[in-house]
C-alpha cells in the first residue's frame, strides 16, 4: 500500500478530528473568558496573565509572577461572579504561576 502524506492547516485537522476540536473549543472558550474579565483586571497585571485550560466548571489563569498571582487572588469573588453573570458555568478559578526563564 502507497500512501501519500499532504500537509493540512490545523483549522482542517481540527474539523476532522473529535479530539482537537474539543481541544480547540476549549481553547476559545479561555480565550473569550479572558476578554470578558479583561477590564477588571488591573492595566498593569493585564499582560501578566493569560488564558488556561478549563476542566469543567474550574478555569485557570495562567500568571507569569507571585506577585501578580497575589494580586490577582484578591479579586478572584468579582471575576467569577462577572464570568457567571455572562453565561459561564464557573465556580472557582485556579491560579497558575508559570515563571519562565532565560536561556
């Protein structure tokens, strides 16, 4: 048997896979629960946080520093309270410390 390899975008991959169009799904789905709390995040912790996976109703926020963790934790009740008042079945969000480091 004669197989031959063509390359496919990953949109097409996604479509045609069950399992990555879960994945991407999640994924968006972080993404616009970010945009939503965008504005009640502090201007200068805004670029310190990204969008983490979703495993059913907990959501992670991925932050690059203790210090904007801390700061973030403190408004944890507003951003849950705002995500369920847009739709979002959220009943905590976790936090995750991810400190990169140079090479």
């Amino acid at each position: 048997m004669n197989r031959r390899h063509h390359s496919v975008t990953l949109l097409q991959a996604s479509q045609e896979s069950p399992t990555l169009a879960r994945l991407t799904e999640l994924s968006r789905d972080s993404v616009a629960r970010l945009k939503a709390i965008e504005l009640l995040i502090p201007a200068p912790l805004r670029t310190a946080v990204k969008a983490g996976p979703i495993e059913g109703q907990v959501w992670c926020l991925i932050l690059d520093s203790n210090a904007a963790a801390a700061k973030i934790r403190q408004i944890l009740p507003a951003l849950e309270s705002h995500l369920r008042a847009k739709g979002w079945e959220v009943n905590s969000i976790r936090l995750k410390v991810q400190i990169t480091r140079a090479a």
